[in-house]
C-alpha cells in the first residue's frame, strides 16, 4: 500500500449538493495543517472527482484519496462511513477532522462506533502536544474551555464549523482512488430530495465571517428586510433570534442559538435581539459582538463589544449610510 | 411495536450552568434539573403513535444519576408505559463511546423497534449518541427529523440536512432523532401522575448490564483540561443620541470590521 506521513491527519472533506467543495474545507485543512499532514478523504460522483481533489489541493490538502460512487444519492451515512474506515485503515491517522454539521455528526458517530475510536464533538480548535492531538471545546454556551483527548489511538473530532482561523497552504494535487469494500451495514434510504437550501448571493451562516441577527424588536416579516440591508452592507450572513423565527420573520435555518446554528463570526450585529441565554449559547464565541436594542437592560448587552441602546429603525438606517458613506 | 424514547436529564438553560472545576463534571447543585425539552418531543412522537396504535408499547430510558430518577418518572406521568434508569456511579464520567455502548446494551436487553431521541440535547449538544447506538445495534440511522411518520414495518420523515432537505425511510428496527420543528409534548395530568406511581420503573447498573465502565483495553476519550471563561466585559454602551449608527460604524472602522 501507499506510504503516508506518520503524522497523517485524515479530514473528511464536505461537498455542497452540486459537488463542489463546501466552505468547511478550508477550516478543517487548516487545522489539520498546523497538528499534522492533511490527508483528504473525499465521497464523490465520479464525474466530479477530479475538480474536487484540485479543489481540495488548493485548500491545502497534501494528498486526496477519492471514493467515487453515487451511492450517497441514494442512502444516507454509510457510504461515507465505509470509505472513512477504508481509509483509516489505510492512512492510519493521528486523528479524524470531520464538520460539525448534521451530516457530519452523524458519519462521525457511527465511524467512532464502528471502529472504537473515542470522539471529541464541537471542537472549536485542535493542538498537539507530547502525548498526541487534543481538542478544544467551549461548552455551556461558551462559559466554559475544555480540552479532550484520547487515551490511546486516534481521536475523531467534529470540528464546529467557522471557527477555525487557520489556513493551510496549496499543494500540488495528488489524488489516489479508494477501494472501498461495502460494510453491507443497513441504511436509512433517501427518497426525494425536496429542496436545495435556498442559494442566495449572501454568505451561508453556518461558518459566515460576519453575521447580522434580528429579533422579535423588529416586529414584522416586511420590517425585518432591515436586518437583511445591513447584512449586504457588510457583506455578511443572515441570523435571527428563535422569538423571530417563532414569528415567522424569517424561515427557521436562520436561527442562531442552541438549537439553531452556532457561529464564531469576526463580527456579529444583534439588532432587536435581548438575548436569551438560548441565543447566547450560539454566538458568544464571536470575536466582536455589536447590539443594538431599544431596552438598556437587554441581557445581550453584557456580552456586547459596543452596544447602542437605541431603536433600531433610526440607528440602523444611520449605519448603513455611513457605511455607504465610506465606500464612495 | 416497541419504541424505546430516550431521554436526559439537563440543567434548567433558564438558569446559571455551571461545571465542576475539579471533577469536570455537570454541578447538579447549580441549577434546576429538568427533563430536556427535546426529549418531550421525542416522547410525544411516540406517544402520538400508541394513542391510535393499541399495539404500540412506549419504553423511556435514560442513563443518568440516580437523582434524576424524578425527572424519568415525568416520562411515565406523561404516558410512557415503562422506565428503564440505567445509573451507577462508574459511569458518571462516561464518554460518548461509553455512554452509548452502555444504551446499546440495554436497548437490546429491553427488545425495540423503533429508538426515538432528541436531535441535540440542551447541554452537552453531542448530536452523536443516536448515529453511534445504530451502527452499535446493526440498524439504519435516520436523523434530524422534522416530520416522521411510523408505519408497521417502516419509518419515514423529512429531514433538514445541512445542504438540502429530504425525505427519507428506514425499515425497522431502526434509530431516529428529531429536530424541534416537532411539536410541544402534551402535559402530564393528575390521573397520569398517578398511574405512573404503579407503572414498572426498572434501574440496572453497569453490571446488570454486563458493562465495565474502567476497562482500559478500550480508548477514551477524557477530560485533560477544564477552566471557566472570564466572562465576556461588556464593552461599550452607549445611549443613541441621534448619532448612534455612526458611532457603530467608527466602531466597526477602527476594528477593521467594516
């Protein structure tokens, strides 16, 4: 068999429905990068596998192993699962970078399952040290660091998505094909896809650099186009507190908070959010944290970098042209 | 039809959580402990198919500390027909590896067709434990579930996956988990609360359960480092004075924000 790094960490790459590589990629290299080699598994069609292994070089990955198949149409988690043990077995890796998204989650549980390995989920960093790779996580709405590890062979880690910083470096493209014996192990089937999550010309929230949140304070669906003109301004993503959802100002995949997405944005704006503790859990993680909410005793504002007690029917409208201002 | 919903204890998120710097573990003592809601949810998935169901049985199981005996009894006010509490003191630091082999175990030793649970929980927010207990009890996974409906020999829904949503089917026996796009549980009443007094409450430790929670053959995953996070300062608050977006966008400037 082929030789890898001994250091080799195997990342699981993550494709958008139209087979391109997803934004996760880049976090998930990068980490990889700074704790070891990244190796790439990526679970592909095969027309699409040789633009995604040059994708994923570009991205950082030292070499590509490609599964190519169309089984993932069809059935749900054990084809990735498979080819992730196919190429463990191979690589023999220090540890086992996967996106924490739904779908990640759950290739990663089975995969930890399948072949004993301890998992560490959420994990907001990666590092090595002498004993081998730990990973960081910030639990309990962020009110907490802990770290984990293995105590002895690889660790599986899902990464949260968007909070790492680091980059890896292009690599010239090395794509090997991998065999992959079926495991035979029964899977849920997938029907029909309904609906490609909405593509907008905005940036996905799950792993957006910025972020722009509404809540109930902005009081109707037609008000709320608000929150989606300073996100333009800045270039960010879409969020929304659950009481505006519950609303129905915005469809449910913008909800950030404990049980919608969690984000780690450079920059998040809370406009008409207070803050419940149920929001907090999902953003307090983000490096600067603007509100603004006419209410002075909103809960958001302790955790704000610079918070506006204000309406934001006046402020907001004031910010985007000054931004506007700016860019002329 | 046998469905086993599984469901958890959490600190009340209304309150303050906290961790125990030394142990690492979950300072009951902190917070109010309350039945995760997203475990209601799952319960009444599965309530709502044995009200027209005569067949269907409803099993909740937890593993958990001894104390939260109380919170696993609600399942039964709320119309489980039998608990499972899995406790014992070797397993309050369990990892997810050991958490589920452990479930797996007695989810076999119980008998099932259907396992129900909550997508995340509230407070570790894992969102593995279903997807490892499949590929542990050899069944399909079927996740994130939005609607779900339960047939004889089949389970389906619609599921909001991260780049599309889907419908999607499993033949039974089968793990699935749902999203809280289910609907609110129904309210245990007082005949409930009642009758769940009479109704069989089984508790079983690693042992009865063929666990050994400190075999060192397996690898673990453990805690190496635990502290708390200086609460976020507040930054700066400002009332608007009629200049407010300016100043955020000065803010936003300076930081290179914008």
């Amino acid at each position: 068999m082929t030789d890898y790094p001994a250091d080799s960490i195997l990342v699981l790459l993550e494709t958008t429905p139209n087979g391109e590589l997803a934004t996760s990629a880049a976090g998930l290299l990068g980490a990889a990068s700074r704790i070891g080699t990244p190796v790439a598994l990526a679970v592909i069609a095969p027309s699409q596998a040789q633009a995604l292994a040059e994708q994923a070089a570009a991205t950082g990955a030292e070499r590509v192993l490609v599964f190519e198949t169309n089984s993932t149409q069809a059935e749900l988690t054990i084809p990735h699962v498979d080819a992730l043990a196919a190429a463990a077995a191979v690589v023999v890796p220090h540890a086992v970078l996967i996106s924490n998204s739904i779908d990640g989650r759950d290739i990663a549980g089975r995969f930890a399952a399948r072949t004993s390995a301890p998992i560490a989920v959420d994990a907001i960093g990666v590092s090595r040290d002498d004993e081998g790779i730990v990973a960081h996580h910030s639990v309990y709405g962020g009110a907490y660091n802990v770290d984990s590890a293995a105590t002895f062979g690889p660790l599986v880690v899902t990464v949260r998505q968007g909070a790492i910083d680091a980059r890896a470096e292009a690599r010239p493209v090395a794509l090997e094909s991998l065999e992959v014996p079926a495991s035979g192990a029964a899977s849920a089937a997938i029907e029909s896809v309904e609906a490609v999550t909405e593509t907008s010309s905005r940036p996905e929230l799950r792993g957006a650099t910025r972020v722009v949140s509404g809540g109930r304070g902005l009081g109707s669906a037609e008000k709320f186009a608000l929150v989606e003109d300073l996100a333009d301004a800045l270039g960010a993503a879409v969020g929304a507190s659950r009481a505006a959802v519950d609303a129905g100002y915005i469809p449910a995949n913008h909800q950030v908070g404990q049980t919608g997405v969690s984000v780690s944005p450079q920059l998040y704006i809370a406009l008409g959010i207070s803050g419940a503790i149920q929001h907090r859990t999902g953003m307090q993680t983000a490096k600067n944290i603007v509100a603004v909410n006419k209410d002075p005793d909103a809960p958001i504002f302790e955790v704000a970098d610079f918070g506006v007690v204000g309406d934001v029917f006046t402020v907001v409208p004031q910010l985007i042209s000054a931004l506007a201002e700016r860019k002329r | 039809m046998k469905i086993i919903v599984l469901v958890k204890e959490v600190p009340d998120t209304y309150g303050e959580r906290k961790l125990d710097l030394e142990t690492g573990l979950a300072d009951r003592a902190a917070s109010e402990a309350v039945l995760d809601e997203i475990s209601e949810r799952a319960l009444e998935v599965a309530l709502a198919y044995a009200d027209s169901h005569d067949d269907a049985e409803v099993v909740v199981m937890s593993m958990a500390a001894e104390s939260a005996a109380a919170t696993i009894r609600k399942g039964l006010a709320m119309g489980a027909a039998s608990a499972v509490h899995i406790t014992d003191p070797g397993l309050a630091a369990a990892d997810l590896g050991l958490t589920a082999r452990t479930l797996a175990v007695a989810i076999r030793r119980t008998g099932f067709d259907l396992v129900i649970t909550g997508n995340l929980s509230t407070d570790g927010s894992g969102g593995v434990v279903p997807a490892m207990l499949a590929e542990l009890l050899e069944v399909p996974n079927a996740t994130a579930l939005s609607s779900v409906e339960i047939a004889a020999g089949s389970v389906s829904g619609t599921r909001n996956a991260d780049g599309a949503t889907m419908r999607v089917s499993a033949r039974l026996p089968a793990v699935i988990s749902i999203t809280e796009a289910l609907p609110d549980a129904r309210f245990p009443n007082f005949k409930g609360i009642m009758a769940a007094k009479k109704k069989p409450f089984e508790t079983l430790s690693a042992a009865d359960l063929g666990i050994e929670p400190h075999d060192l053959s397996v690898a673990v995953s453990i805690m190496t480092a635990i502290a708390e996070k200086p609460p976020r300062a507040a930054g700066v608050k400002i009332t608007d004075e009629g200049d407010g977006g300016t100043r955020i966008a000065e803010f936003l400037i300076e930081n290179r924000l914008a």
